[in-house]
C-alpha cells in the first residue's frame, strides 16, 4: 500500500489507511449517501484526531492525511453532481433525438 507522497507503507501503517478505505467505500443507499459521506468524513476525520492524539501521527502527517481526504471527499462530490448533471442531460438528448423519429 502508498502513502500519500507513492511510498510504501510499512504493515502497521496499513491498519489506518484499511480503515479510512473501507469507511468510504461501502455507501449504502443513494437516498442518503450525501449524509453518510458526512458521517463518514467525520469519523475518519476522529480516527486520525484520535492517532494524532496519541502521537502516532505528527502535525504534518495530520495535516496531509485531513488534506488528502478532503480533497477526495470533493472530487467525490462534484463527480457525482457531475454525473447527475450528464445523466439528465443525456436524457434530454435522447428524448428529443427519439421525438424527432
């Protein structure tokens, strides 16, 4: 496994990186996958308050680490509005392409 700057991560350090990986990537249901995401983002966000608390993460890991997974949370979030966007308007192609027939 990579740590943020593509090194590899020694076996205890896949421990929070595992955890972070699968908290977001088992949403369930669409209806409140927005919700989720938050709590989802939260909980991590703890988790790794929690390991900087204990010091075994220094301010700069920290400040990476709450960095990366912001930045993933967004593009997470404007490719999903994204995709609405491009569904609906797909849609809308289509149909006007199909009436024209």
């Amino acid at each position: 496994m990579r740590n943020i700057q593509g090194n590899r991560q020694s076996g205890k350090d896949r421990g929070s990186t595992g955890l972070f990986t699968n908290i977001l990537s088992s949403p369930p249901s669409k209806s409140r996958l927005y919700d989720t995401n938050i709590g989802n983002l939260k909980v991590v966000i703890e988790y790794f308050a929690s390991l900087r608390n204990k010091g075994k993460l220094n301010d700069k890991e920290f400040s990476a680490l709450i960095t990366q997974l912001c930045a993933d949370f967004i593009e997470n979030k404007m490719a999903s509005v994204l995709n609405k966007v491009l569904v609906k308007a797909s849609k809308g192609i289509f149909e006007e392409y199909m009436n024209e027939w």
